[in-house]
C-alpha cells in the first residue's frame, strides 16, 4: 500500500523520534516534546512502519528478540511505583514455570475497541501497560481535558501515545461537539479519524460538553454515514433529578435502567442512517444484547472485561469496580457472557479499561469517579471469564478478543494497521501469578481492577 506524507513537515524533533530504533527509546517525554502535526493517521503508521523496516534492526535482529518491548520495561518499572522489587508494594509471587500451565492457548494479538489512555503523566503511567493485556490495538476514547473535537488535534494526540507503546496500533477518535460539522467530517475522513463518540451530558467522566439530543446531529451522521465513519455511542439516558420526588414508575431514569432506556435512540438512529456504522459500547444488559442483535449488520456492540465479573453487589460497597454504566443483575452478566462466548461477530471486546488516580476513586474530593482500569489484563481477564462457562478455547477468545472488532472496523480493508507484527501471545492458567495491587507510584498510582487477586498470565513470542 502507498501512503504520501501529506500536510506539514514534522520537525526534527518529530522525526528522530520514529526513526529511532524501538529499544533505545528509554524515557519518552511526549508531552513537552512533540509539536502538534499536521498527520495523517497513514502518514503515521507509515513512519511507524519504517522504524521496523530500519536497516540496523537486522543487525540486531538477535539482540532484540532476547530483549523484553519497551512497554514491557516501563510496565515493569510502573508495577513496582518506580521502586526496586525489593522495595515494591506489589508483591511478586514466585510463578510456577510455564510447563507446568494447566491450560495454554496461543492466540494473535489482540485488539481493544475502547480505551481510555488519557494525557500527560496518567497517560505515561498506563499506556506501557496495553501489551502486558495481549493487545497491540487499540481504538482510544476522546475524552480528554480538552475533549478531542478537531482531527489534527487526535492525530497529534496519536503522536504522543506511540514512543509509549511502540508495537502498539492507536486509532484516532472524534468527541461528538456542537462544533463538528459535515465538512469536520470530510476532514476527518481525510486524516484517518476512524470514529467519533458520542457521551451523553455530564453521565460519565468528562462529558460536560456531550449531547443532550441527537436529532441535531443528523447532518453529521449523514456525513458519517457517506465517509463510512463509525459513530460509537455511551448508550445511557440522563437520570430523573433525584429533588423530583413525584416518581412514575415506567418513566422514572436511574442508573439502573438508564441503558435500556436509551435503546430506542439506538433503533431509531439506526432506522434514518442504516449504512451508518454504530458500535453500541460496553453492553451491560440482556436488553442491550438483543437490542444490537435486531439490527441489521451496521450495528455491533462492545462488551468490557468487567462486565463479564460484576454485578450490581460488586460496585455498591467499592468505589474500584464503579464505572459506567455500572454492571447490572446476575442475568445481564450472564446474558453478556452468552453473546461474547456465543461467536457472534456483532460483539467483541472494547475493555472501557479508565485509569483514575486512586485518591480520585476513593473519593477523596467529594465523590468517586467511574472508570475501571482493566489494560494490563485485559485479554487475561477475558479468558478467565469464559473460562466459567467452560468456554476458554482457542477458537472462542481470538473471535471476541482479536477477530471480530477488526472486521466491523475494515481494519485490513482500509490499511490501518501496521501488519508488521507476527508475534503471538500466549495465555495461561494456573501460573500462580496475581493482578499487581498498584500501577505508577504516589498520588498517580492506579489500582487495577481485581487488585491482588489470582490472574491468568500472559506472555508474546516471536
Ligand atoms: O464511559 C465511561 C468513561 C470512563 C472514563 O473514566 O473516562 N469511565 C467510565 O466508567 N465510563
């Protein structure tokens, strides 16, 4: 595939940076180094696929293969606070050798429809931490501080996540604003934004500048639609004012209900733009499930690693497995397990892994904040979840976890992902490892969902 190098010349800086060989990349510093470009997302993996083709990476092509990625590394480091092992919080248990497994799979790399990576020193912390969850793509949320609503602006967002994840594909998202247009969209399209978000007003983390209706964002669908942009919905209603004590039964809005009452704005966003492709993100019910089921091909859904494990009991007495939308009764993880093990190439994995400061999840500042950090066990996570339901094969996990998402996205189609990694990962149970209590150190530290409890472990070769 040709790709050209549209738009502006990066600078020096820009450039060194990608050409650099992968290893020597010791401590990114993207936030103060990299200038906003004017990139394409092909211009991007384009330099991305040049750095593998560097003619020095065969003269060390051996060395490489015994050294651990660079995100690997810096996981490491992340995992113990930035201490030495013998000063680290997180315990390191002694694994058993990976012989003495007691169920090994061998899978591709897989992808991940829904992350949150976020930006500056959060972003350093949890982005080294994406390949220690199996994956090496990742489709990421918009929801920064500004919200990402101009396409140069996610490119460049783009630029800045790679030195942390090298091997790792990012794909580009909009934040559905008042101020996207169709033309936004035409120029969109142009860049390689690959899908824009739609939050609904001030449910969830940083969606003060969401939506409160639909209809005026037609115009824009429809341009979606014609560019094949994929919209991705926070599929929840508002709740009812919790002052308004009236309460009608079948009108009433609570977290609750607040997902399957948002389901008829999916049917009917889906009935005017039937081309448009509309992914309904992390499916917390039966009712979500057969919702995304009725609708025509277009239409998929994703289903976190959470979910699979939660339900309401779970988040009601601790902050660290509270997110949106919050899980629900023991039917609805049951009937998400059912679609995700099912083979069905509507659902597929988009984790909503949301890393938050752990001050910021006990609610030290008034209230906890929703999100919860899945990344660096995300595959690992899935397995262990199918595997309840006796359903932890081969065939089973590549379909949800690295086969189905990148179809519904045309990510070999549309050539936007480097096909240059061949590695593989490998899942297994019974190691004896656990999920690392803490990742990144001080008031940044984020604790991992299932902190300190038993975990399959997951390794890649070559
Ligand atoms: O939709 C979302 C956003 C996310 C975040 O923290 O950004 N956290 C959530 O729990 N749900």
């Amino acid at each position: 595939m040709e790709f050209s190098l549209a738009g502006e010349i990066l600078s020096s800086f820009e450039l060194h940076h990608f050409y650099r060989p992968l290893e020597t990349i010791e401590h990114p510093q993207p936030q103060t180094a990299i200038k906003r470009a004017k990139m394409t997302l092909k211009d991007h993996l384009h330099l991305r696929s040049s750095v593998s083709h560097h003619p020095d990476d065969d003269k060390d092509k051996e060395k490489e293969k015994e050294d651990e990625s660079t995100a690997r590394k810096l996981f490491r480091r992340l995992k113990s606070g930035g201490k030495s092992d013998d000063e680290s919080d997180n315990e390191s248990p002694k694994l058993r050798s990976d012989s003495e497994a007691e169920v090994v799979i061998e899978l591709p790399p897989a992808a991940d429809f829904h992350v949150h990576l976020r930006d500056g020193s959060m972003m350093e912390t949890v982005t080294p931490t994406i390949e220690n969850g199996g994956v090496n793509l990742v489709y990421v949320m918009p929801n920064l501080v500004p919200p990402l609503t101009d396409p140069a602006a996610a490119i460049a967002y783009m630029s800045r996540l790679q030195p942390l994840s090298p091997s790792t594909t990012f794909l580009p998202t909009l934040y559905l604003h008042p101020s996207i247009t169709p033309a936004t969209i035409a120029t969109a399209a142009s860049m390689g934004i690959v899908g824009v978000k739609s939050y609904p007003r001030g449910l969830t983390t940083n969606s003060d500048s969401g939506v409160l209706s639909y209809e005026q964002f037609y115009p824009v669908f429809q341009a979606m639609s014609d560019h094949d942009i994929v919209l991705n919905l926070h599929g929840e209603c508002p709740s009812t004012p919790s002052e308004d004590v009236a309460g009608i039964e079948d009108e009433d809005i609570t977290i609750l209900n607040a997902e399957s009452k948002f389901l008829p704005t999916l049917l009917s966003i889906h009935k005017a733009f039937p081309k448009l492709r509309i992914v309904l993100e992390h499916c917390t019910t039966a009712a979500a499930v057969e919702a995304v089921r009725s609708c025509g091909p277009t239409v998929a859904g994703t289903i976190t690693a959470h979910h699979l494990f939660l339900t309401i009991d779970n988040w009601a007495d601790d902050p660290f497995c509270f997110c949106k939308p919050v899980a629900k009764l023991p039917a609805d993880r049951a009937a998400l397990l059912a679609a995700a093990t099912s083979g069905d190439t509507k659902f597929f994995l988009g984790t909503d892994s949301a890393p938050h400061p752990k001050p910021a999840k006990q609610g030290r500042s008034g209230k906890t904040v929703a999100g919860v950090f899945t990344q660096p066990y995300a595959v690992q996570l899935v397995a262990e979840a199918f595997d309840k339901v006796g359903k932890a094969d081969k065939e089973t996990l590549e379909g949800f976890c690295c086969k189905f998402g990148r179809d519904f996205y045309k990510v070999k189609e549309k050539g936007i992902e480097n096909g240059q990694d061949k590695r593989r990962i490998v899942l297994m149970r019974g190691l004896g490892e656990k999920v690392v209590k803490e990742v990144g150190g001080g008031e940044g530290a984020v604790v991992p969902f299932r902190a300190g409890e038993g975990v399959w472990s997951l390794k890649w070769i070559e």
